[in-house]
C-alpha cells in the first residue's frame, strides 16, 4: 500500500525541470529507437520519478519501471477519451467494484507528447497461471464478474449520459459481414469457397432477425457494457483473484450485448454444445429468448478474424494464417450442426 500511494504522489507532483537519466536505465524497444529515447526523455521531464526500465508492450501502450514499483502508460487519440477513461475507472472504484485498475490521476497538465495524451494505470502482476477460456472453471467465473460488472455499471449509466455511445451490435455485424464480402477473394484463397457461402448465408439469417427482434433484449434498465470481453482483458493477478480491465470500448445499452459476445467467444472452447450454455449461469436466462438466439448464430469470430488479418491487403504471414485457416475449416461442422441446433429451437 505504501508502494501504491508513493507512486500515486510521485505521479501527481508538478513537473520538474530536468532529471538526470539513471545509468543503469534499460530501454526495451519495440518499435522506432529515436520515438523512444524521446519519449523516455519527456516522461523524466514530467514525473519525478525514477524510471529505470521502459518495454513496449503493444500499440501506444508501455510497462514503465520504476525504483519502486512498475505503472501501464496508455496513449490515447484524444484528451476527451483519456479523461472519460480516468472518470469511469474512478467511478467504477467508488460503486464498490474493485475487480478493476486505477488511473494515477495527474493534478496538471497531462501528458501530451507526439500526438497523444497519456495515462498513468496501475499495474496489476499477474498469476502465472493466465486466465483462460479454455477451463470451466475460468468461463464460470469470468461470466460472474461481468454480471457482476453490469450490477455496477448500471447505477452509472446516467452519470454517463452523453459521454458514451449507445451499443448498437446489429450495426457493427453489419459492418464486419460486409468487410468479410469485400475480402472474399483472399479468404477463399486458402478456404473453400462452399464454406464462406455457408458463413454469409449464416450471417445473413442472424443479422435479418436480430434487427427485426432485438428490442425484445432491451427491455430493462441498460448498463455501461465492456465491449470486448476478450480472455486477454480477464486478468488473473498474483493474488489469484479475477480483474477485468480495458475499457476502450465501453458503452451503454442492455447487458445482453456483452453476454451474447461472451457466448460467441467461449462456444468453440464447448465444442459448439448448446447444452453446456444452458448450464453457465447468467448466460442461460437469456437463452429463452429469440433475440439472443438469432444473435448466437451470427459467426463474429470468424468474419471478424479474417477481416484483421486482411485488413490493409497485406499478404498474411504463415504463422498469423494458420490458426484462422484452422478454426474456419475445422470447426465447420461443429458450427453448422450449432446452426442447425439453434434453428430447431427456434422453430420448436
């Protein structure tokens, strides 16, 4: 705790001047050496730390070490978008949700440096054994925190009238089904052309009746949604309890949306079983509802797979090809008995 809080003071005192560089310092480069030096030049002039280590870990986003203790700098676009991530982090911290990271907030001017605007976050050491969709165990209880997220989230939702956009899924579906037909040509290099016809026509179908029902999933009150409830934003720490971190996408809208994507994620990891939905918790009182069933055939990870890796026409490198190439071909038959499956009880 005495750790945390020196960081806390360190972070939020006014600049400095200059600080001399430590010789012991360890630039771990990720990217452009010059951006680097800069950067690292910029933040001893700012915070009165000592920073002995710097990594990147990907994007805008660094592990920055101190003499006591390490912090996650985070870049942002804008200075909106940064303070409404320090808002709602803080927010989520005083409703009593404590599954989540601290921003360092700075009491100045913030960090701007080479077009972007930085934040200080905690960082949280994680378990060496990671979270992982994989073990029910982890599918159980990672469900429970994002319901227990929502909970919370919920009694923030008119704080954040305004700030954040309404979740609108059928709109984003729309978009990915249509970047997937657009790089049709070089999925179906290496993907059988009868298997992308099969996930078009799914996604057609889905998307047809979601828009037509899916206002039978906004009946009760919204909550603020993750957005991307991705393993890698599950974080496990050292301590061996559960957090859920990254926020970059939340907005406002029924619980449903979020449950329905930690649905789609998790379904390859049951062999595409409908039965092992209905015996998760949270996921299977929405299961009566032809709203969310219709949303369950939609193929998101698929489209949305190949859709990055062909983004920018860029021919795809072999190990980035392989895993996609796999997942497409060989659970194309779980899938399309999962179809099938959910079609009958939508018929039934």
């Amino acid at each position: 705790m005495e750790q945390v809080r020196w960081v806390e003071d360190m972070v939020c005192r006014c600049r400095v001047s200059k600080m001399k560089r430590a010789m012991n310092i360890n630039i771990k480069r990720g990217g452009d050496d010059y951006f680097f030096n800069r950067l690292f030049s910029y933040l001893t002039s700012e915070l009165n730390i000592g920073i002995k280590e710097m990594t990147h870990l990907r994007g805008d986003v660094f592990l920055v070490k101190t003499e006591n203790t390490r912090f996650i700098l985070k870049g942002y676009k804008d200075l909106r978008k940064l303070k409404i991530q320090e808002a709602f982090a803080s927010s989520l911290r005083k409703s009593g949700f404590d599954q989540s990271y601290r921003f360092y907030n700075q009491n100045k001017d913030p960090l701007h440096f080479h077009g972007l605007y930085y934040g200080c976050i905690e960082y949280i050491d994680h378990h060496e054994k990671r979270f992982d969709y994989g073990i029910q165990a982890d599918r159980e209880e990672g469900v429970e925190l994002l319901n227990r997220f929502h909970d919370h989230t919920a009694v923030l939702v008119p704080s954040y009238a305004g700030m954040l956009p309404k979740t609108d899924l059928a709109k984003k579906w729309h978009h990915r089904k249509n970047e997937f037909t657009e790089n049709l040509p070089g999925v179906n290099f290496y993907v059988n052309k009868a298997i992308t016809e099969d996930l078009l026509e799914w996604a057609d179908f889905s998307l047809r009746n979601f828009v037509n029902l899916r206002k039978d999933l906004e009946t009760g009150p919204p909550s603020i949604l993750h957005g991307d409830v991705a393993h890698h934003n599950f974080l496990r720490s050292k301590t061996g309890k559960l957090y859920l971190i990254d926020f970059d996408l939340i907005s406002s809208g029924s619980r449903a949306y979020d449950m329905l994507q930690y649905a789609n994620r998790i379904l390859p990891f049951l062999n595409w079983q409908f039965k092992s939905l209905e015996r998760i918790d949270h996921l299977n009182k929405w299961l009566n509802s032809d709203a969310f069933l219709y949303g369950l055939l939609y193929p998101a990870d698929i489209l949305r797979e190949w859709n990055r890796l062909l983004r920018g026409r860029n021919q795809p490198k072999p190990y980035n090809l392989a895993p996609i190439v796999e997942m497409t071909v060989s659970q194309f038959q779980d899938r399309k008995q999962f179809q099938e499956e959910v079609k009958s009880r939508l018929n039934g």
